[in-house]
C-alpha cells in the first residue's frame, strides 16, 4: 500500500534499519547512561522498553486495565497519534468489547459486533493487520468517509488464539516503521491481555476454593513443616472459641494437649517416610477455656511443583457433632416409618369406608325401613331412633378417618360448641378412669364456629386423651367454653389471626404438668415425650395443625406438679346463633313413580333399596354386575327412568358402566352411590358428565329424595 512520507511519524527517520517486526524487544532493555540516555529516551524505539517493563511489573488484572490506559497515552503523545484503542475480544457473544481507549469521545465504539463492517471487527475476523491510509474509501467498510484519518489495527495473537485487536489512527497516515513498531506493541499487549485472563481465572479460582474452605462444616488446618499454622478455617477456629486470624501464624503445639504432641509428630513422620499416605487419630486440642476437646483428625501431606512435602493438610471431625448427626438420621428415619405406616393405614381406611359405609347403609336404611312402618306413638320409635343416631355417628367417624387421605379438604360447616362438649365428655366419661372427675363449663347462648365435619371433636378429644396420660392416680379434668374478644393490641392474638370474637374452649387438667423445655416442642410433629409404644407424637401437632387450618390457634400452660391447660380460640360466627338446618326432617316420605335399576354388589344393600324403594311407590329391577346391568338396560332401556348405580363394582367399575349406558341411551338418568368419601373416580365421574350422586349410607328419606330429584313425574 501507499504511504505518506510526510506521516505523523518524521521522528522515526533515525531508526535503525535493521529493526523489523517480531524481533524480540529484550534487545532494548538496558537503557544506555548520561547524555546517551536522555537521547534514547526520546527515541520511539524506547517506548518498547517502556511499556514492557511496566506491563511486567503490574500481574494484577485490575492494576493492568488501568496500566492499558495510561500506556495508550504515552503512546498517542509520543508518536503524534489521533487516537488509539484496544479491543478483547468475546467469543460467546462474537463481540468486541473495547478495555482501553486514548483520543476523543466517539473516536472509537464502546463494542464492535464481530459481524459489523468495520476495520476492527474485520481483523478480528480476518486474524490479519490491515492500513488504511487517510481517506480510503473501501467497499469493504462502506461506512468510512473521505475525511477519515489513517488507521491501523493489528490482531492480538497469543499462539494460536486470537485475543483482541489493536487500533491506531493518525490524521497524515502511518509509515511503515511505526506499523512494525505497532506490531511489536501489539506483541506486548497480547501478552498483557493474556495475563489479565489468566489473572481473573486464578483470582476465580482462589475465591471459589476460599469460598469451599470456609464453607466447610468439618475443621480444616493447612500448616507448614515447621508446625505452624497458616490456614485455618472458621469451623474449626470457632469450634475452640476463636476466630481464624487468632490462630495464624501460631504453631500447631500450642492449642494441642500435651498428651498429644507426641502422638501428632509420629503422624507427621509416618507421612513424610511415606509409610501411610493418610494418617486418621483422635486429638485431643485446647480451647481458649484451656477445655480439651477430642476430634477426629485426618492428616496428609501437601506437596509442592516438585513433588516435595511443603506442608500438611488435616480434616478434623467433632465425634460429638457425628453422634448428634446419626441420631437426627435416626429420627428422621423413625419418623419416616412412622409417616409409612401411617399412609398405609390412610389407603386402608379408605379402602375399609366403603365396606364399613354399606354396612352402615344397611343398618341405617332398615332402621328409616321399621320406623316408617311403626305409629308415630310407638314406643319402639326411640330405640329404633337410638340405632339411626349411632348408624349417623359412625358413619361421621368413618368421614373423619378418611379425610386424612382425602385430597379435596371437606368443606367446614356451622358447629355448636357446648353440644360438641357435651358430645366429648359423653365418650371420656364412659371410657376414662372413674378416678377422674369430669366437669363441664360453659356460657349461655354462645357463638357458632365453623369445622370440618368431626374435626372440632377430634381436637377436644385429642386434649382430654393427653390430660388423661398426665393424671394415672386420677385427678380432675375441666372443659370449658367461652366468648371472648381479641383485640389488636392482644399478645396472646398470633398474627396469622384477625381480632375479632372467637371461642374459647379450655382443656384443664390437675395432672404431673410439663416442664417448660419440653413445653416449648409439644406441638411438633413425632415430639413425644411418652415410652415407645404409648404414643406418636402426633395429637397435640394435629390439634394445632387443625387449629391453624380453622383460622384459629391453641396455647398451652403449665406448671410442674400444678396440671396444665390447653386452650384452642376459634373465630365466631357471629351472625349464627341459632341451630342451621340439618338433616330434613324425618316425617313424610318422597313417594314417586316410575322403573328404577339398582346395580349393587351387596345383597344386603341390594335387599334394603328393593323393599324401600318398592315402598316408596317405584318398580325395581336389580344386577348385582356391570355385565347383567347392561343386559337388563339393553332389554328395558325405553321402561327404565333411572339406574341407581353403585361406584364400585367387580369386573366393570360404575364410571365404565356409566359410560357405556350413555352410549346405548344419551338423555338416561343415573344417580351414582359410592360409600367412599375421596375416591378419584369421583372426580373422573364429575369430569365424565354425572351430576347426581347420593353417597353411603342413607337412609329411606334420603333415598326418597335423590330418586324425587331425578326421576320425572
């Protein structure tokens, strides 16, 4: 290319010729003396000398960037330059990204894409060094004027890795001497961004590993030959009451028991004389107190480059520490059992609420059969009404057991505390030691609160079993019921709570009391203070979790010797005071007309629907399978007005039988009966189109009802 004689660089007219582009710059390092010196100082050969020395003498990364700038400077003013710039390149984001920049603002762009049209990017890409003299227009950078000064910009090469690019620009072009001086600084600047790179990774790396030694839950200590100490991380200093620059520089001897010394040099020889690659004994160290403590200690050599022993790393392990460790596996692998056990008792219990529920609807459903059948004036009206109201609570119990594996949470509905209280102190009085005296207190006309079905009773019931378990020589249990107001200002109000009205209900007992450390974790899951066999640790937690579950809380107090007392605070409904509607009243029977197929595979329940629903005015026909029941449909289809059809079935389950009547008549009624409460087929039945369900057990005006609902007139 052309060059410009009258360049920027006249001052350059006495370098020697002999100089050319990549010999070494060492041969400019001894700067010469006295007038000599001054004289060279000034020559631009110099500036090599310059730079190098003071890129050698500056490692660190951040010490380096600032040195690029101040470099360029002194480059810009020696040689008359525009303006210069260094550019790193950034493979992943095929960047260039500008770390260090002399001359005007705008001179030169903060980032180049790799793709861009520019001389940068262009030698970047390209990996070759490229002149453009002072208003070159070339297709290649379509953006550069006819003003545009003379640029030169070198690749920044270590070995075979391209690292950067190097700019200079001057306004009356560059002659070639100057470009091979540029190309012996770029050599240097290559060489400096190399370092900078490598100067990042090993800062990276050092506080990655300072990071993972100080994180460390075991003790570790990095020490030389000597016996002293020169790392220690913070585990291992807190652990005997110091903190780590405390113990630097001291020597190992001095925090070891001197029983213990002689034991220590042993270890050390032993791995010097290469008889063990890692030494593992107890020690015993000094905590500031003067306390010894014991650690099991693991000691290895630390090597140097040359493979020669420079220290000893040892891992120290608190035997304490582990003990404690293994027993919390131990805990947690015991309550893991015992969550098993109590999920398979969940899926039987789920699997028993079926059974139990035909039972249940049997007994039921014959009883509603004989008191219809009895004058409303009889005497048997009473027993026949006391075996329905155990068929009901049971069959209560049986929801309440299978809502611990049921997934859809049971809407909560209006309760009456002091009927519930009076429920519970029927079943502790009956079942309790006689030595216990029950009590029951509570105010007039209180508030309804809203629970889950049996979920009220259960908590009470929970918090009377645990006064019983602290009085075995008798004593006297209380439950009490109460309105009271919290307000905002309220210290025993937790926040989750709103202030407000809420229930009160006590649970006092007279009891041996609970010590205030154990107080403090009654209400934790498996927290039992109770012999192996004799409890959970369960009860209390599930009051809580009920509580809290309700919008409500419980409080505990107690004192040693003195009893103690559970409170649960449940938020009123204010707007109830008196009885909701319940169950329909007994009297009067849905009487209907009509065909109706009952598919059950209970006899039992199969007997009581056939008679009951033949008393309430309708047809019956009856399959015990989903395969007879299809026949039976396929035969009397345009007769049949609803098919009462039992979710769980052999051989065909009711949803596929559900499916396959839809198919053979799309407008017929089915009303499905399940005696489970969280079955997934029930969800799968909503999704699959049922509408009516009627669940088990049921009596006959129950019975009576869903057929009225679903059969038309």
């Amino acid at each position: 290319m052309a060059e410009d004689r009258h360049g920027s660089d006249s001052l350059l007219s006495h370098a020697p010729t002999g100089v050319e582009a990549g010999e070494p710059v060492c041969t400019f390092a001894t700067p010469p003396s006295g007038e000599t010196s001054r004289a060279a100082s000034r020559h631009p050969l110099s500036l090599l000398v310059e730079v190098n020395a003071a890129l050698a003498e500056s490692p660190d990364a951040v010490a380096q960037a600032t040195l690029l700038d101040s470099i360029l400077t002194r480059v810009c003013d020696r040689l008359g330059l525009a303006y210069a710039a260094i550019y790193r390149l950034a493979t992943e984001a095929r960047t260039l990204r500008r770390v260090a920049h002399r001359g005007p603002q705008g001179a030169s762009a903060d980032v180049e894409p790799l793709d861009a049209p520019t001389l940068p990017a262009w030698v970047a890409r390209e990996a070759e060094a490229l002149y453009l003299p002072p208003g070159t227009r070339d297709s290649r950078f379509p953006g550069r004027s006819a003003s545009a000064l003379a640029e030169y910009a070198v690749p920044l090469r270590a070995k075979d890795r391209m690292l950067g690019v190097l700019v200079l620009a001057a306004p009356r072009g560059l002659r070639m001497v100057t470009r091979k001086l540029a190309d012996q600084f770029a050599i240097q600047v290559a060489l400096a961004l190399e370092r900078m790179e490598l100067s990042q990774q090993l800062n990276t790396f050092k506080e990655r590993l300072r990071s993972v030694f100080e994180q460390q839950r075991v003790g570790v200590i990095l020490g030389n030959l000597q016996g002293e100490l020169c790392e220690v991380n913070a585990a291992f200093a807190h652990s005997l009451g110091y903190e780590p620059e405390e113990l630097r520089g001291r020597t190992e001897a001095a925090i070891t028991h001197s029983q213990d010394l002689a034991r220590s040099a042993e270890a050390l020889n032993q791995l010097l004389e290469g008889r063990k690659p890692e030494v593992v004994f107890e020690k015993r160290y000094l905590h500031r107190s003067g306390e010894a403590h014991v650690f099991l200690a693991a000691m290895s050599l630390v090597r140097d480059a040359g493979q020669s022993p420079a220290g000893f790393l040892t891992l120290l392990e608190d035997p304490g520490e582990r003990k404690k460790a293994e027993a919390e596996c131990a805990q947690l692998r015991e309550q893991l059992m015992r969550a098993q056990k109590l999920a398979a008792l969940g899926r039987l219990v789920g699997g028993l609420a079926h059974d139990f529920n035909n039972l249940l609807g049997v007994i039921l459903g014959f009883a509603s059969l004989l008191r219809t059948g009895l004058v409303p004036d009889d005497p048997l009206q009473g027993h026949v009404r006391m075996i329905e109201q155990s068929g009901e609570r049971a069959a209560d119990l049986i929801s309440q057991l299978s809502g611990y594996t049921r997934q859809e949470v049971p809407p909560a509905q209006p309760q009456r505390p002091d009927e519930i209280l009076q429920r519970v102190v029927k079943i502790v009085s009956q079942t309790f030691d006689r030595r216990i005296r029950v009590e029951t207190r509570h105010a007039p006309d209180l508030p309804w609160v809203e629970a889950r079905p049996g979920e009220l009773e259960q908590m009470i019931l929970n918090l009377c079993l645990n006064s019983r378990d602290a009085m075995p020589e008798g004593g006297s249990l209380v439950l009490e019921a109460s309105q009271v107001l919290l307000g905002p200002d309220d210290a025993s109000r937790p926040a989750h709570c709103p202030p407000g009205t809420y229930v009160r209900l006590a649970v006092q007992d007279t009891g041996v009391g609970i010590e205030p450390r154990v107080l403090a974790h009654i209400f934790e899951p498996f927290f039992t203070t109770k012999d192996a066999g004799k409890g959970s640790g369960l009860g209390l937690a599930m009051v809580d979790t009920m509580a809290r579950s309700q919008g409500g809380f419980v409080r505990a107090e107690s004192e040693i010797g003195r009893g103690s007392c559970f409170t649960l605070f449940l938020p009123a409904l204010s707007h109830l005071r008196e009885k909701p509607e319940g169950r329909a009243p007994l009297r009067g029977l849905a009487q209907g007309t009509g065909t109706v197929l009952v598919v059950d595979d209970e006899p039992m329940v199969l007997a009581f629907v056939q008679e009951g629903l033949r008393k309430l005015g309708y047809r019956v026909l009856t399959a015990d399978t989903g395969p007879r029941a299809l026949e039976i449909y396929a035969g009397h289809a345009a007769e049949i007005d609803c098919v009462l059809l039992d979710l769980i079935l052999p051989e065909m389950s009711g949803l596929e039988i559900y499916r396959r009547l839809r198919a053979l008549n799309p407008s017929g009624r089915v009303i499905l009966s399940t005696g489970y409460t969280n079955s997934p087929l029930l969800r799968e039945a909503r999704e699959a189109g049922v509408a009516a369900f009627i669940t088990k057990p049921y009596t006959l005006e129950g019975l009576g009802r869903a057929l009225q609902a679903n059969v038309p007139p």
